[in-house]
C-alpha cells in the first residue's frame, strides 16, 4: 500500500469537465470492457439497482461501494472516493451565493 501526503494547497484544474463517480465508472471503466452493470454486480456483490442509480448520478459514492469496485476494477478505494469528494465540492462552490473571505481578507 502506498502512503500518499496530500499538499494542503491541492487543487484540481478547473478547465476539466467536472464528472461523477458514476460516468467515471461507466465511461472509463465500464464501456471499455463492454461490462454491463449486472456483470459488474455479480462480481462485486453490489445490488444492480444501486450501481444504476450510482451510474445516473441518483446516489453518490460510499466507502462500501468504493472498497468493492476497488477489487474488481484494480482500482483504489481512494480514488473513488476522491471523485466523489470533488463532485461534492465543486456542487457546493457552485451553490454558494456568500462569497467566502480567505485568509487576510478584510472583515469589514
């Protein structure tokens, strides 16, 4: 296992179209290897009417889910999580309408 050391400063490029877990797993993953979801459900235990709602984007992504596809796809658990965290942030940068002050910003 490697140890990763995350920079506290890490960004994602924000030229790259934002996707969810669930096009991930289909468009990379999925596709590629003309896997259906019920195949990818036999193989990793996971309830097809899950995977589908994931791949839609209906549910997110969850730390089950993530070990799971990790051992099937020769993937990480990190990984998929990671795109899960990135959708969840950008999602609610794009919600906010209160601007947040950084560090030195004025309060006044």
């Amino acid at each position: 296992m490697n140890l990763i050391r995350p920079d506290p400063q890490l960004r994602v490029d924000p030229s790259w179209h934002l996707r969810t877990p669930g096009e991930v797993l289909r468009d990379d993953y999925l596709k590629p290897r003309a896997m259906t979801l019920s195949a990818l459900a036999r193989r990793t235990g996971i309830r097809a009417p899950r995977l589908r709602r994931l791949v839609i984007g209906e549910v997110p992504m969850c730390a089950n889910v993530a070990l799971r596809l990790a051992v099937v796809l020769d993937t990480s658990a990190l990984y998929w999580m990671l795109l899960q965290v990135q959708c969840d942030l950008e999602r609610e940068r794009r919600g906010r309408d209160v601007a947040i002050k950084g560090p030195g910003a004025s309060s006044r």
